[in-house]
C-alpha cells in the first residue's frame, strides 16, 4: 500500500485510538466516480484508493487518499452498522489532512451516511456518502471496487 506510513498515524489520530483496539484494517482499491468537497472537485486528484478501519467498539474510519501532491487526505468517521444487508458508516465526525504528515489535520463534526453496497470479497462492490460539516461543506465520494480481495493490514 503505497500509504502504509500513515497507517500508523491515523491508527493514532483516531478518536477511537484511546478507547478501542482496531477488529479490522483493510484497503480497498477501485474507480473513484466522484469525490467532491465542497465546491471542489477532487475526482481526478483521487487516488482510487480508501483504507477500511472497524474498531472493536463499532466505530469506523474511512480515509479516501488523493494524489495530490501535498498527501492530503480525508477521514470520515463514525458509528458502522449493517443495513439492509450492506455496510454503513453514520458519519459523525470528518478529518482532512492538508499534508501526508499527518500532523496538519482538520477535525470537523459532520453528519451523512456512507455505505459500501455489496460484498467486495466476492467481487465489485459500491462505496457512497454524503456528508455535511458544521460549517454546511457538504462532501460527496463514490467508488466502485475492482473486484479484487480487499488487502488485509493487520496481516
């Protein structure tokens, strides 16, 4: 994984890294359709790429990761559930990284909802959210899966 020096930090970073041990680390990779912050369009700086984590008290970080040059990223957090047989992450809280560091980073509470719709062990599967912050930045990510089994971190 090409951003496995921020595994750590975020581990870290995580408002779940004082209370909860992480259940399971994964990286998915696939097609970012769209990815929108505000009124930025970061589609093309969107690396296809997103990092998993479930907290052994069901919390849930979704980092998206761009290719932009400066390492920004993005954390959406929240409590996870299954839904209608999918995934959902009710987001409550969303960090942007402004550097790969991980030391330059945003925290902002927000609320929306992302879901990842199939089953992405088994073939493609569908991430969607929506979300807005307090200060009404609304953002907005889809990306479909490869196909490919989801890679294990904690392996």
């Amino acid at each position: 994984m090409k951003f496995l020096s921020l595994l750590t930090g975020l581990l870290l970073m995580s408002p779940n890294a004082q209370s909860a041990e992480p259940h399971s680390v994964f990286t998915l990779r696939g097609t970012c359709q769209s990815f929108l912050v505000g009124t930025e369009n970061l589609t093309s700086l969107c690396a296809g790429e997103v990092m998993q984590v479930v907290y052994s008290d069901s919390r849930m970080d979704l980092s998206i990761w761009t290719d932009d040059p400066s390492g920004r990223f993005f954390v959406l957090s929240g409590t996870a559930s299954a839904e209608n047989g999918n995934l959902a992450l009710a987001v409550d809280q969303i960090t942007e990284g402004k550097d790969g560091s991980g030391n330059n980073n945003v925290e902002i509470k927000a609320s929306g909802k992302c879901t990842l719709a199939g089953d992405p062990t088994a073939g493609p599967a569908q991430y969607t959210c929506e979300a807005t912050d307090d200060t009404d930045k609304t953002y907005k990510f889809a990306l479909l899966t490869d196909g490919a089994p989801p890679e294990n971190m904690l392996d």
